[in-house]
C-alpha cells in the first residue's frame, strides 16, 4: 500500500481521520455472466488490485474512522461484480460512491450518456443492488457531512444541487465525495505534462477556451453543461464546503479550487495508492 497523509483544519473539536480510496478496479465473472464480461478480467490493471482494496480496508479500520470510496471500486457491469459489491459494502466502516465503471457494461463499447448509466443501474438492481446508494450518498462523521455525488460522465444534476442545498442548511461542515475532478488549471496543466498525447483531461467543468486542445469527441463528451455550471459555482461559494476528495484520473494531485476549498486527488487504488485524510 502506497500511503499519502495530509490535513485539513476546519475547527473540529475531535480528530477526524478519513482514508480516501478510489479506482479499484477489481473485477469478476461467474456462470451468470456471459463470455464477454470474463473476457475483460483480462484488462491491464495490477495484479494485486483486490489485494490493494482490502489492504486499504484494514487499514482504514485499524487507523481511521470511515473509507471514503469515490468509485470505480468495480471495473464493469456483471452479476459477479455486484454480488463481490454487496459483501464488500455491507461494512459500515466504508462510505462508497459510484464512478464510471460501476456502470460500464463492456467498458468503452459504446455511447454512456445518463440514459445508458440507468441501463445498467437497473441492470445491477435486478442483480440486488450493491446495498448501498449509488448516485447520492451522504453520511455524519464526527461533525463533518460527507456528500456523496455521483458526476461520473463529467455532469451535475439539478436534483443534486437541490440536495446539496439541503444538506448545507444542517449548518454542518461538509466534504464532497465524487469520481470526476473539478476543472483547477494547475490539475488541468498537470495531466497534460504527464500525458501530452493525450485529447482530453478527464475533468469536469472545463470551459470552452480549454476545451479548444480537446478532440472533438472528447470535447463534445465533457462539456459541461447549465446545470453542471450552476453546481460548481454552489460548490465554489457555499463556505460549509471545506473539501473535495476525487478520483478518476488515476494520478495523485492536491491543489485548491478556490482559496479556500482544497481538492484531493488519489491515485489509483488498484496501485495501492491511498490518501489519509486528517480533519481537525
């Protein structure tokens, strides 16, 4: 396990420490899956990736009070995938929402838009579910609410500033949990000196002017659109917002979207890669 430490100073009066996991990618099939899905348990990530999660849920219970998952926990859609969801997510020590890949049924085969995300939604219900929420989560840890939102194709939802909104009214300090980075240039920056070949930068919340060096496809992909704007310039004014903890791009960063608002990115889980997170 490869493990990062930073701090945040809200005016806790008791420690909290969260471990912030993300990008796990495990993956399984069964006799209830179809040929294709065994055949993507062959996709190039670690070896050791299942291992990595665990590793990081022990410690997590030994060191820490709650993991905070922002997805990707599962590589696709598969009735072995949420079976493994349903055990794995029964423990109350993780907090858990979904990135992408929960809902990707043969990973990148095709268009995923919202309508398909609900595709495979009430594909993974009619397996059980994972026995958490998927889309929204929210939980009260020491004082601090932590926010679950799943922007998992690079959109927000009026639905879910209307619940932030209402969440904020609990006067209590918030920390956003979601898979896809907010827009910050330096991040923005970052990912194309690592990956200048790359058509995009996997954000979400990208302006126009920034969009130019973007493929087509990919421009078109993550542009945001009103009701994504509306809800990152709520996150970037609301001050009960102390922090955002995300993933996606499978690197690890840290910088702040405003002044006062920091963002943590982890890098992927299926490395080893974990962040622990002290609140006081």
């Amino acid at each position: 396990m490869e493990l990062l430490k930073n701090t945040i100073q809200i005016g806790l009066e008791k420690p909290l420490k969260l471990l912030h996991v993300t990008d796990s990618h495990i993956a399984f099939a069964d006799e209830l899956d179809n040929e294709r899905k065994h055949k993507l348990l062959g996709r190039a990530f670690s070896p050791d990736k299942e291992k990595y999660l665990y590793e990081h849920i022990a410690y997590a219970k030994e060191n820490c009070d709650v993991m905070v998952h922002t997805g990707d926990m599962f590589d696709f859609v598969s009735h072995a995938n949420t079976v493994k969801a349903q055990e794995i997510l029964a423990d109350e020590h993780i907090f858990f929402i979904a990135g992408n890949h929960e809902y990707s049924q043969y990973v990148g085969e095709a268009w995923e838009d919202k309508a398909y995300r609900m595709n495979s939604y009430m594909e993974i219900e009619r397996y059980g579910g994972f026995g958490v929420p998927m889309l929204w989560n929210t939980r009260t840890v020491g004082g601090v609410n932590i926010v679950g939102i799943d922007n998992s194709y690079y959109l927000f939802e009026d639905w879910q500033l209307y619940r932030l909104k209402k969440e904020a009214k609990k006067g209590l300090p918030i920390i956003l949990a979601f898979h896809t980075p907010l827009f910050e240039q330096s991040l923005y920056d970052f990912y194309f000196e690592k990956m200048p070949f790359e058509t995009c930068s996997y954000l979400a919340g990208v302006d126009e002017s920034h969009l130019e060096r973007y493929s087509e496809f990919r421009a078109y992909q993550q542009r945001p659109d009103e009701p994504t704007l509306r809800m990152i310039e709520y996150i970037k004014n609301e001050p009960l917002i102390k922090a955002i903890f995300a993933g996606h791009v499978h690197f690890n960063y840290e910088s702040n979207i405003t002044d006062s608002l920091p963002q943590f990115v982890t890098g992927g889980g299926y490395d080893g890669y974990a962040r622990e997170i002290t609140v006081f």
